[in-house]
C-alpha cells in the first residue's frame, strides 16, 4: 500500500536498489513483531529475578543471596539489550525509510544524543542510556494499559531509576571536586539541576503513589516543584525552581548528592540571585529577586549550614555559630510582631551576606551598593551625604613645577 502512494524518485537509483529498499520496508512490521516479543519475554524474565532478588534481600546464605543477584544482574542485560536492539533494529529503520511516527523519530534522536555522551564521560553515557532505555519500555508498557502489567513494572522500576539516579548524581558530585574552569563547573551545575528535575517529574509522583513513607515526607515540595513544570519560566522561576529540588535533595540524595556539594550548588544560587538583582531593571522583578535572595540566604543557612560537623576554618564556624544565636532569637517575635521580625530578619541576612561579598569587593561592587541602600532603608545604616562647600573665586596658576593649583 506503501508503495502505491505518489512517491518521488531518484533516477540514479537502479533496479535492484528499489527492491532492497521495498524489502526492507516489508520487513519492518516483521522486525517489530519479533522485537517487540523478545522484549516482552525478556521483561517477564527479569521481573521474576527481581521479585526474587527482593524476596531474599536478607537471606544470611551468602553463596545463595550471591547467586540470585547474579541472575539478576543477567537479566537486567538481556532485558536492556532486547530494547537496545528494538531501537537499532526497528525505529531506525523506520526513520530511514521515511515510515515513523513523531514518537518513534524523538526517540532516535534522543538516543543518538545519549551515544554521543560515550566518548567523553562514560560513566555519564552508562547511566543516561539505561534511564533511557528502562524510561521508553515504561513508556511503552502504559501505552498498552494493561493495568496488572504496569503495577508489577512499577515496583521494578522505581527501584532501579532510583539507583540509577542516585549513581548519576553521585558521579557529578565527583566530577565537580576535579579542577574545571568556571565553565566547567556551570556546566556540572546544570547537570545536577536538570537531573534532579528529571527525577523528581518522572520518578516522585510513581513513589507517592506506591506509598513509600520517605516520599511522603516531601509531598509539600513535590507539590511547590509542580507549578514549575507548566509554562514558560524566567530567570527569577529557574533560581527558585533549583532551590525547592536542593531542598528535595537534602532528604532524597544526602549520600549522592553530599553537603559539601549542596553547599556549593546554594553558593551557585546565591550567585544567581545576585547577579539577576543588579542586571534587571524593572524594580518590581529586581523586588521579586530580593525576595528570593533572602528565601535562599534562610535555606543556605538554616538548612544545610546547621547540619554541618565539619568545618575548614574554626572561624568560620564561630561566625555561624554566632548568626545562629541571633537567628533563633529573632524567630521568637515571629508570631508577636511579625513587620518587626520580617525587618530584623532582612537587616541580619543583608548584613551576613554583606561581609561574604566584602571579600571581592571589587567583584560584587553593585551587589554591595545595592546591600547597603537596603539597609539604609531597613534603618540600619546611615547614609552620610557630603557637606562641603566652595565660596569665591577660583583661577588657575602655573607653578614653578609645572602643576596647576586653585587660589
């Protein structure tokens, strides 16, 4: 039927070439047919391991437990390779030939950009295209409906998408304590970030609905993180957006995604946040920017900071310790007045930050401008204008050293 259709060819094209090629096309439901039963037998295969794995997770046999994992283990690469080839063997061949559908060409692209990765960062490569892999066949299964199927799948594949993830994360968090260029290490920002988000859109909303007690827990920030997912997102939205997945992260990641790492990916906000106040110009949008600066120096602080053991400088520590003690006693007036509490809050956070950013004043020369009018406005600084004032006339005379001076 295919061949039927008004089609234009090439004349260079020879006889045997168009037969090859209606061959091939003849061939492809077939190819499908046959891959799509060798996935299916594979997928049963390694569900039984892994509700077997699961069952013995425990077990004190070692030599027993060990043989199991490697089942397993085996199936799982079966299970990868059966839709690695479906891939290869199926949608490619449609693409060729001109015959796929818009999902199956998006799919093939999206492959193609995973293999590239290979070269550069395999670790990246290995993780990225099992995701992959495991998020098309999921894809597919709820396509079919077949509710009995996907029940049983989900449990399957939460389980591996979350050590899969938490390995990805882990692997940039390596990679950003190598020596990168500022550059480089935006890039493994937004990595981190991208991720993150991957994970909790695709993966959060199946644990939650599997009823898994730790993901309960941040049910209120999965819901604070949805609204980010319609619509168009500014600058100001992508900050904030990366600050509630940081605040998710410190519950689901803290081994893949360690302190020391959180603590320089909120650095890398509150960078953001300053650079997006000094650049807009529209005062309503550089208000919206101060506001989150300040929500980010509260969650920098008193989420992460004041869970942290170690630290480089005694110093440093002190410093907190002492941000800290006039922190909680500003919380007490929270409820009793709470303009006065907002104010002294905005006033200790500007005043904190202020000494950081002193550090390279001429770095953050219009952040601490910015700063300090805050605080002369806040009441907390004095702004001391100029007084001095010129009386009579003034000419210029040449000196002996050739200098011009007023008289």
């Amino acid at each position: 039927m295919e061949e039927r259709s008004l089609r234009v060819y090439n004349s260079e094209k020879t006889f045997f070439t168009k037969i090859a090629n209606g061959l091939t096309k003849m061939l492809i439901p077939t190819k499908i047919g046959i891959n799509g039963f060798l996935i299916s037998l594979k997928r049963t295969n390694i569900l039984k391991a892994y509700e077997e794995f699961k069952k013995n997770e425990n077990i004190d046999d070692e030599d027993k437990k060990e043989q199991i994992e490697k089942k397993y283990e085996d199936m799982y690469a079966l299970y990868l390779e059966a839709i690695d080839k479906y891939i290869m063997d199926s949608i490619y061949k449609k693409v060729k030939t001109d015959t796929a559908s818009d999902f199956e060409k998006e799919a093939l692209s999206n492959y193609y950009n995973i293999i590239q990765i290979k070269e550069a960062d395999y670790t990246e490569f290995k993780y990225k295209k099992q995701i992959y892999l495991l998020g098309l066949d999921y894809e597919n299964i709820e396509n079919q409906g077949k509710q009995q199927v996907i029940k049983r799948y989900e449990n399957f594949y939460g389980s591996e998408m979350e050590t899969l993830y938490k390995g990805l994360l882990k692997h940039y968090s390596i990679k950003l304590s190598d020596n990168l260029t500022a550059g480089g290490k935006d890039i493994i920002y937004n990595k981190i970030f991208s991720t993150l988000a991957e994970y909790v859109e695709n993966i959060t909303p199946l644990k939650l609905k599997q009823d898994d007690k730790k993901y309960k827990e941040i049910s209120e920030e999965y819901n604070n993180f949805d609204r980010f997912t319609v619509g168009k997102l500014d600058q100001n939205d992508v900050i904030e957006k990366n600050l509630v997945l940081l605040g998710i992260s410190r519950k689901l990641f803290t081994h893949s995604l360690p302190l020391v790492v959180a603590e320089r990916c909120y650095i890398k906000l509150l960078k953001d946040a300053r650079n997006l106040i000094v650049d807009t110009k529209v005062l309503r949008k550089k208000e919206k920017a101060y506001s989150l600066l300040i929500e980010i120096i509260e969650e920098y602080n008193v989420r992460l900071l004041s869970t942290k053991i170690y630290w480089d400088r005694p110093e440093l520590r002190d410093e907190y310790k002492e941000f800290a003690k006039k922190y909680r006693e500003i919380e007490k007036i929270k409820d009793i007045n709470k303009d006065e509490w907002l104010k002294r809050k905005q006033i200790l956070f500007l005043t904190y930050d202020l000494k950081k950013v002193y550090t390279n004043e001429n770095r953050y020369y219009k952040i601490i401008k910015f700063y300090k009018n805050k605080l002369v406005e806040l009441g907390a600084m004095r702004e001391i204008r100029s007084s001095c004032s010129s009386y009579g006339n003034y000419i210029k005379v040449k000196t002996k050293l050739n200098k011009v001076v007023n008289n």
